[in-house]
C-alpha cells in the first residue's frame, strides 16, 4: 500500500506586486501527523488571453515557484 498525502489548501489566496512583479501567495498545510519527505510541487494557472484574430480563449501556464 502506498502512503498517500493529505494535504489541505487555503480558502483564499492573494495576489499582490512584490519588488515589481506580480506574486500568487497560497498556503498548503499538511494533515497528516508524520512529516512529508521528498515533496515535488508544481502550479498551473489558467489564464484568459485574446487571440490575434480577437477570439477569447484560456492557456495553461506553469508557474515558477519560490519556495
């Protein structure tokens, strides 16, 4: 049986320009009672963007993160 992660996400998130850049800031807790080890994380954010010919449409974009 492999052990699965409990994680938990907080109910809101903020965004805000940090030394000139714009910043996502979320939190992530871990539910479970023994540490987690040889964690990977990765975001995606979904973005709105207009085409060239002006069509509305939504891109995946990963996310650099600073941990």
């Amino acid at each position: 049986m492999t052990p699965s992660a409990r994680i938990a996400f907080a109910k809101y998130c903020l965004l805000r320009r940090i030394d000139g850049q714009m910043c996502l800031i979320f939190r992530v807790a871990n539910q479970r009672t023994t540490p987690v080890v040889h964690v990977q994380i990765r975001a995606t954010a979904l973005l709105k963007t207009v085409t060239a010919e002006g069509q509305p449409t939504f891109v995946y974009k990963t996310l650099k993160l600073d941990v």
